[in-house]
C-alpha cells in the first residue's frame, strides 16, 4: 500500500502501524550513517568547512575500515555531482538527493565550488519526519542558513524549507506523483538539467517501488543518475554477502533490489530498460584504482592520515557496491563490458574442477585466527602436526598456535610455553630440518617487528634469532629450493613506507641485502613469492642461481600491482648477491608497461593478488590459493588456481571449485602443504565492513598429487586434519646462541635518512604522520643561507652582545658529566674564537625570561630574524610553533638526548653530521630513568659490537637542508665544519598529554611518563616487605604485562 500524505507532510490513515514502524526503521539507518560520514569529516577533511557535525551531537572516531568505506561513498558522490555541475548548460542545474537522510552534500558543493554554484539548487527528497527535523537543524545553525537566500519555511505541497540554492522536500519516495508536483514549485522543470543521486537508499524500497523512480527520473528531460548501493555478484551464499544480508535483516531493514539485480549486468539492464540508454557502471572496488575518480596523490593522502592495512576487507566491502551512472541523453563516452562480463569471459576460457572437499567443524570460537601463519611440526615418533600461529582471533592478536592433527595420532607432540610476542601478517618459511622461520609481523600497522624466530623441529622450542635490519609485515619470503636459506622481497617498515629491497637469509650469518639489477619490480607489499624447488649453476661465475616467481602485491599507489616477474637469484662465492627480475605475463613488453592497473582484459589480474599463498610443484605446477585481485571478487570457482610456471610465460591449468559446505572465506587463512598431497586451510575470515565478522567454521582438507595438477576429495579411508588443542605462549624465549648476540653482531648497520622535495602542506603532514626523520632538500629558508657569515651575523647583532655558550674542555660534551661550563661572552669574541677552533657551542635562551620563556628568534634576535623564513610547505610548523632556537657550534659535539617535541633542524652555514635512533632503541643507549639524556660517545662506539644491537639512522646537512625530527628520536650530532648556524624550530603535534610544568627547552616529558615513573615507584614498594625471590617474581611478571600493552 502506497503511503498517502497531507500537503504538510504527515501520514493519512491507510498506511498501517506495522508498515510505518518499518519506515522507522529505514530512517534509522540515517543515523549510524552520518556518525561515520562526520567520523570521515573530521580525519579525513580537517581543512574543510564541517557540517555533518551539526547533525552528530558527539563525535565518535570509526575504525580505519568504516572511515575509509564511507570516504569512499561520500567521495565518489561529490566527484559525480562536480562532474555534473561543471558541464556547461545554458539550463538550470538541479541536484536531486532522493533518500538524503541528514546528508550535508549541498553545503559541502557551495563551499568547495561556489562558481559552479551559482547557477544550480540542491533538492533533498526524504520522509516527512526525517526533513522536518533536518529543517529544523538548518534554521537553528547560523553555518547552514547563512548560505541560503529568501528563505521560507512551510512551504506548502510537501515542501518544507524553499531557498534559492536549496530545497527540502517531506515526501515517501514511493508517491512519485507527489514528488513530481513538490518539483514544479520549486523549479522550471522544462528548462533544467537534472542530477538524481540515489546512496543507498532506494535499495530499502520495494523492487518495484524503485524501479518506478529510476524510470520516472528518466522522463524529465536531460537528466543523469548516480546510484550507490549493495550487489552480490557471487551469490548470496558468498560469505561477505551472507553477512551483510544478515545484518539488514537483523535490523529488519532488507535490502531488496539486490536479488534482482545482484551484479553489475543486471544493474545495467535495469537502468536501460528504465529510459537510460547510456549506462556506466562499476564497483566501488574498480572506482578505488581508476584514475577517473581518486589520483594516485589522494589515495597516498589518505594513508598519511591513518594507518591502514585492512586492504583484504576493504576489497571485499567495495567488491559488493556498486556505482551506476546513467544518462538519458548519449554522448561520445565509450561504453566498456562491465567488468563482470569481462570476468566471465575469462573464466570461460580456464577449465575448472569440482572437488568435495573434507570439512571439520571448529567448537565455539576455537580455530577462529586471522593474519596468523602455519608451519608443520612432528613428534618423537615422526607423526606430523601442523601449527596456525599467532594471528588476530575475536578480540585481540594472539599469543598462541592452534595445534591440528590427523585423527588419533599414536603420540602427541611436546610443546613449550617461551616464544615470540603476539603478533599478526608475519611469515613462517619451512627451511628444512633448520626448523621453521618466523619473521617480523606487526601489532598495529604503524608499528611493525623486527625479530625473527626460529621454530627448532628436534625440540619443538623456540629460539630468537638474527633481527631483521628494518621491521617489516605483509612481506614476501619463500624458502629457496631445498637449501635453508629464504629470500624476502618487500613488505611494509610503518603504515606508508614500503620496503623497496631484497633480503636474503642464511642460518650461519643472518640478513643480507641483494642488489636488485634492472627495473622491472615495482615495490609492493602483500604479494606472492615462490621459489622454483632446482637450484642451477650460474652460468657467468661459480655461483648458484635460484628461479621463482613474484606476482601482485599493492604498491605505493595503493592499487594491486600488475606484475608477473620471474626472479633470478645469484649468490656468488665472493660478492654480494644479485636478483634480477623478467616479466613472465604472455603480453608482449609494449603491452605489459602499458596495461592499465588491474585490467580484466587479460588473465593477468586473476594471478596478480593480495594476500594470497602458494605452492610450487617439482614440475614447477603453482597452487594459487584466495587473497584478493583488482577490481573484482574473485568468484568462487576461481578461487584456488594451477598454474604452470616452468616456462618463459606462465600458463593456467585448470581452477579449483571448493563446493563442500559451509563455504569457506579464503582471506586471512593460513595454509600448509602436509604429507601425502594434502592442502590443509586454516582458520581465515573477515571484519564485514559494520556488518559483523565472519570467521570460517572450521578446516578445510584437499587432496593434492605432484604428477596431476589438480585437488581431489581426500579418500575416505583418509585420515583427516582437524584441531587438537591451543598451544598458549607465556614466557620470552631465550636468544639462540651465536644468532644475533652483540658477540657475534660485529656492528650496527646504519640506515641512511632519505632525502625529499615537498611542496605542500599536505606532504609535511605525511610526513609527520609516518614518523620517520627525513631530510627536505630544495626548499627556500630565505636570504640566511647566502648572508650570514660570521661577520653579518656580528654586524647585525653588535660585537659586544653578550650571550650565555658552553665552553667544552673536550670536543665530546656530555650533559650528565657536565664537561663544559657555561659562561658569558661577548657574540664578537665567541664568533673569532670558534673560527681559532674554541670549542664552543651557543645554544640561544629566551632574551628576556631565559628561565620561563622558551627562545624565539624573531623576539631574541629581530635584527637578522627576517632572514630566515620556513617554506609554506612548513606552515603546520609554524603554526603549532613552540620554539625557534638560534644554534651556532664550533667544533663540539652534542651529546646524545632526545627531544620529546617534534622539530625542525634548518642548516644555515657550514655542515654537519647527525646519527638518530628510532624510540625502540632507547633501552640499549643507557638512558637512566627519567634522564633525557645519555653519555654515550655514538661517533666513537659505532662501529663496535656495544651498538651492534641498535638501529643507526645517518645523515649529513647542508646549507639549506632542513631535517625533520619526529618526538623522542635519540640523536647526537658533530660538526663537518670550523663553523655551524641553525635555526631550530620546535613544534607541538600533540593536541595533549604535555607537561603541565615549566619547559623551555621542549624536552621535558610527557605528564603520563612523569606520573608512570611515580606509580612505579609506588607499585615496587608494595612489594617491599616480601622476600626478595617473591619480590623479584612478582615484579617481573607485571613488566611482562606492561611490555605487552605496548602491542594493544
């Protein structure tokens, strides 16, 4: 029954209790919607006008997954509307929010296009009760009603607010005929031009009902239509589908097209047979990677606001709506095969397999881990076990492995309760009877491991081994043939910097770095890396060659990588080794460099993935197993893939459809290749954007033969793998001797600090989201840089300013021995001495309130402060300006300290050399407690095994070179010439959490460190009267649970 209302908006009787509550309902999914779009507003567009806040009484931070999936909605609307209000027309532009909820899209065109403006009106169309309350927000928020002129209210004919750029309307979408005639009051229909913008709403309507106002837009003239809503493109029982099907239901809010038109075809089908003969449409997925909606610029924006690395669920979340845009009238754009249609013409060309495969359900919430990784083990009497370690289960990482079996094992395994800390996206590579290597991983994205493990198969214990040289997660690493060495490629160090060399890794030595030849590789993160299992002799030297292959990963742009490279290892007897890399896709060169990210015109971009594992066969057979592709889901009789790698070019066999039920979700799983062909997969699933997440019920068994390519349903006198136990991890395990001990470990290995060109503001705060120091060269400090000599500086000043320096008895000054004095001298005498090589180092107070005021250049010194000046690219700086200190050194060196406010070194005159350490390494630079700063000599212990253990960032300025320092980075520095100038910006960027007491320096730390350091106090004197075995060991257990929050 049509819902009937009054020209004031408000139901008549005829529409029942029962079908308005569920009205109700739909309205109500406005609510969680706009929480999300203000959580979007507030991150992700901090310099934009906000108005979404208006309508979210209290701001509620999303988590990465839901920010980034409602940018993308809210994104792709704004760039249709754009689009829409840039073409010309002599018409009246008139955009149509059919379903508007509490949307703010008029406010925010009229303030990021206000020419493009000037000749359109906006028109929101929702339930009378929805708009009745939005107009009453309008009228009552001084940001929202100042934009519109002759505003009136109650109107009349369901319209409830009429301005000249803006109009709401209180009317069920389900009475067009009422909508129609609210129109023609408010605009000249024949002599507009029309945009109907439909985000997920029109999809709660009945089929019909909807079809019904897709077909009437069409009939006013030239018009074009956005719809943004759900599909189900491989099937309802698809286990992200099910969930999100589920969830509407729970919320008694179905979302009813979707089963008439569950894909992309059928959506295109639906708008032609509507009135819309010209027809675009794609998955927000495809919209994600083109660069017709999102620059590569704003998809590495993004990922310098937040850390990100939900790429898997973000795939499967924009994999499941759709984005139509129609038009009524045609024009020269090219109408493509959607990229369903050019998936299944593919798929047809790739022979696909049945296979029931076994299935053994998990008990409650055991078995459900996510992101873990997989190894084997065996016991005393040689019977084989596999491990799913670590990874995220339903609340937390985990500390633990779950421990599967065949049915009735003669003897369990011994297992042992030291080992790594909780972690997920690490890496387990079986290296023979070495043992399994555990590498790296993260906690949270921007906080990726350094330490490797080794899993020993003789005790079942494990042993720390040698540390990578930078943290690292979602990389690549295959065990190279059948020796005990493994090769990693790539990988991600934080949340934006991906690692863009090659490692190789030998028990007896540790890491070493490959030089890569050529230019083939793009770096990525996530990809595929499998080793040949023959190794040859090298035909140039006496080395050994090793053959494998790299696919996919996400790159830098934040797209799946289209690459298909065929790598070449070579270890020589005495030189370092070398990879080489050669493209192994069937497209000839020209066409490889120039195909298009993610492209379905090529089976290329069902092997180029994310997150996927793999197998390699003696005939060189690669089992493909889940993860994600560009642009599409993968269907789910192309899940699993045999692909021939052997040759020059890489050829598919044959693909695997699962068909045992429940269906398995191949993302996030762990998979191992056991004894006798069994393909075993573990755990797996995935959050379901808002919607609920999925874990796999239990674990999957195939049956795989090295002489035919393809799975088969294990034998049913098989036994078959299920989980035994969970195997919990409590203790640290000890470091394996001779592995990566400061003993052994000659020297620390020192990272060069990159150097960068910035422009805008945008790239500093990239930069000081990621939180690693670099060097910005090229950018203009003013005329400093060419006119402060020594006798400028003097001139301007006068040679009799006195100024308070440190006269040093050694070229080493040490703040905690206090090897220097502090003395007043006059600037002209300080200036001549320094030049005689006085060891003497300025480092500039506040003038006029040393004590209380923390130094500013331009109040301090205004006769040479307008020489200098930061780049605009710098503007954050100076805006959250805590200090500017003017530093002139002679030749001294500054003690090793850290500074916990963020700054900005600037090189003026002369050079010098700084070494920094990351956080992590304050532990191993005898830092006292509550000390700042620590009297090691860095320039002289450096390269001895005292160091061996830190991680050394190095660089060298220049005038003009600016080099950032992110908070609490330990670093010292020496002079490279007689004579140094530097201004020395220090800057908040921290909202809180500062000291509260007096701070000139910008070096007192944070008020939560000064009251931790009291409550420890505090906790170890509670502990003051027990004996000293209880006292230690109840200590000790409190600081292993504090280490550990270091990972939530």
């Amino acid at each position: 029954m049509s819902l009937t209302t009054n020209d004031k908006g408000h139901p008549r009787p005829g529409r029942s209790l029962k079908e308005r509550a569920l009205d109700d309902l739909v309205m109500a999914t406005n609510s969680s919607s706009i929480v999300s779009k203000r959580s979007v507003e507030r991150i992700y567009y901090p310099n934009e006008p906000h108005f979404f806040r208006f309508f979210v009484k209290k701001f509620q931070r999303r988590a990465p997954l839901i920010n980034r999936g409602y940018y993308i909605r809210l994104h792709v609307i704004d760039v249709a509307v754009r689009q829409f209000l840039e073409r010309p027309s002599e018409k009246k532009k008139v955009v149509v929010n059919l379903g508007c909820g509490s949307d703010v899209l008029p406010w925010q065109c009229m303030t990021r296009y206000p020419d493009r403006c000037k000749n359109a009106k906006f028109v929101d169309i929702d339930f009378p009760d929805l708009i009745e309350k939005k107009c009453r927000v309008v009228q009552e928020t001084p940001e929202l009603c100042s934009l519109l002129t002759d505003l009136k209210t109650n109107v009349g004919n369901h319209v409830q607010l009429q301005s000249n750029q803006y109009v709401q309307i209180g009317c069920d979408l389900r009475h067009i005929s009422d909508i129609e005639k609210a129109l023609l009051t408010v605009v000249d229909i024949a002599h507009c031009e029309f945009m109907f913008v439909a985000e997920v709403s029109i999809t709660y309507m009945e089929t019909k009902g909807a079809d019904s106002v897709i077909k009437w837009a069409s009939t006013l003239g030239q018009a074009e239509f956005c719809l943004l809503e759900q599909i189900i493109p491989d099937g309802e029982d698809h286990p992200f589908a099910k969930t999100m099907l589920a969830h509407f239901e729970k919320l008694k809010t179905p979302i009813k097209s979707v089963f008439n038109y569950p894909d992309l075809n059928a959506q295109r089908s639906r708008f032609i047979r509507s009135g819309w003969p010209q027809v675009d449409v794609s998955t927000l997925w495809e919209i994600w990677s083109s660069d017709r909606w999102i620059s590569t610029d704003e998809r590495r924006r993004l990922d310098a606001i937040e850390p990100f690395d939900e790429w898997e669920e973000f795939a499967l979340f924009a994999g499941h709506y759709c984005v139509v845009m129609a038009k009524t009238n045609l024009d020269d754009t090219q109408i493509v095969p959607t990229s369903h249609e050019r998936l299944g013409r593919l798929k047809n060309e790739i022979p696909v397999a049945q296979s029931i495969t076994h299935f053994s359900e998990y008990s409650g919430t055991r078995g459900q881990r996510r992101f873990g990784a997989a190894m084997k083990l065996k016991n005393h009497l040689g019977e084989e076990f596999l491990a799913n370690t670590f990874g995220l289960g339903p609340n937390s990482r985990l500390r633990s492995y779950d421990l599967y079996t065949k049915k009735s094992p003669i003897q369990d395994i011994k297992t042992h309760r030291a080992g790594p800390s909780s972690r997920m996206c690490h890496t387990m590579t079986d290296l023979g009877y070495h043992g399994n290597l555990l590498v790296g991983g993260r906690s949270s994205p921007s906080s990726a491991l350094q330490d490797c493990w080794l899993f020993d198969k003789t005790m079942n214990k494990w042993e720390r081994v040698n540390d990578l040289p930078l943290p690292l997660y979602r990389h690549g690493i295959t065990r190279l043939g059948r020796s005990n060495m493994a090769l990693l490629i790539g990988g991600k160090s934080d949340s934006s910097t991906i690692f863009g060399g090659c490692l190789l890794f030998r028990p007896d030595s540790g890491w070493l770095e490959c030089k890569i030849l050529g230019s083939n590789y793009i770096p990525v993160f996530g990809a595929l890396l499998v080793s040949l299992q023959e190794a040859s002799r090298s035909s140039e030297n006496d080395g050994v060659e090793f053959h494998g292959v790299l696919s996919g990963g996400i790159s830098e742009d934040g797209i799946i990588a289209s690459q298909i490279l065929r790598w070449v290892l070579t270890l020589p007897e005495d030189r370092e080794p070398t990879i080489s890399f050669k493209i192994l896709s069937k497209l000839r060169c020209s066409e490889y460099s120039n195909q298009e990210v993610g492209s379905l015109t090529h089976s290329d971009f069902l092997i180029n993935r994310f997150g996927a594992s793999g197998y390699v066969s003696p005939e060189g057979h690669l089992s493909l197993i889940g993860g994600i592709i560009a642009n599409s889901i993968i269907p789910r009789d192309l899940d699993v893939m045999i692909i021939d790698i052997s040759g020059s070019h890489y050829k598919i066999l044959s693909a695997l459809l699962i068909t045992t039920l429940p269906r398995p979700l191949l993302v996030g799983v762990s998979t191992e290749l056991a004894d006798h062909g069994q393909l075993v997969v573990m755990g797996g699933g995935a959050t379901c954007f808002s919607m609920g997440t999925f874990w796999n019920k239990g674990c999957y068994t195939l049956r795989y033969t090295h002489t035919d390519p393809d799975f088969e349903i294990c034998a049913s006198n098989e036994r078959r793998w299920e989980l035994s136990r969970i195997v919990e991890i409590t203790e640290e395990a000890e470091r394996q001797p001779g592995s990566a001990s400061s003993s052994n470990k000659q020297a620390a290995v020192k990272v060069e600090i990159p150097r960068l060109h910035i422009s805008t503001a945008a790239s500093f705060l990239a930069i000081l989201k990621a939180g690693k120091p670099v060097i910005i060269e090229g950018s203009e400090l003013g005329s400093c840089v060419k006119t402060w000599s020594p006798d400028y500086i003097v001139k301007q000043l006068g040679f009799d300013r006195e100024i308070v320096v440190h006269e040093a008895s050694s070229p080493r000054m040490d703040f905690n021995s206090k090897n220097f004095a502090y003395v007043t001298k006059k600037l002209g005498d300080v200036m001549k001495e320094i030049e005689s090589g006085h060891k003497l180092y300025l480092r500039a107070l506040s003038d006029d309130h040393p004590s209380d005021q923390p130094a500013n250049i331009r109040v301090d010194f205004p006769q040479i402060a307008g020489d200098f000046k930061l780049p605009e690219a710098l503007s954050f700086v100076a805006e959250n300006e805590f200090s500017s200190v003017l530093r002139i050194t002679g030749p001294v060196n500054m003690w090793l300290h850290y500074d916990v406010m963020a700054n900005v070194y600037c090189q003026i005159v002369g050079s010098k050399r700084f070494i920094l350490f990351p956080p992590s390494d304050v532990t191993r630079l005898s830092f006292a407690p509550g000390s700042s700063s620590s009297s090691i000599d860095v320039f002289s212990e450096l390269e001895s095994p005292s160091l061996a253990e830190t991680h050394p960032h190095e660089a060298v300025l220049r005038p003009g070179d600016i080099l950032f320092l992110p908070p609490l980075w330990l670093h010292t520095a020496t002079p490279l010439s007689n004579l140094g100038v530097a201004i020395n910006v220090f800057f908040r960027n921290l909202e809180n959490g500062y000291s509260s007491g007096r701070d000139v320096y910008g070096n007192r730390d944070l008020a939560a460190y000064e009251k931790g350091r009291q409550d420890v106090a505090r906790i170890a004197n509670a502990f003051n009267k027990l004996p000293s075995d209880m006292r230690d060991f109840y200590i000790k257990r409190l600081a292993c649970e504090l280490a550990e929050k270091t990972h939530d």
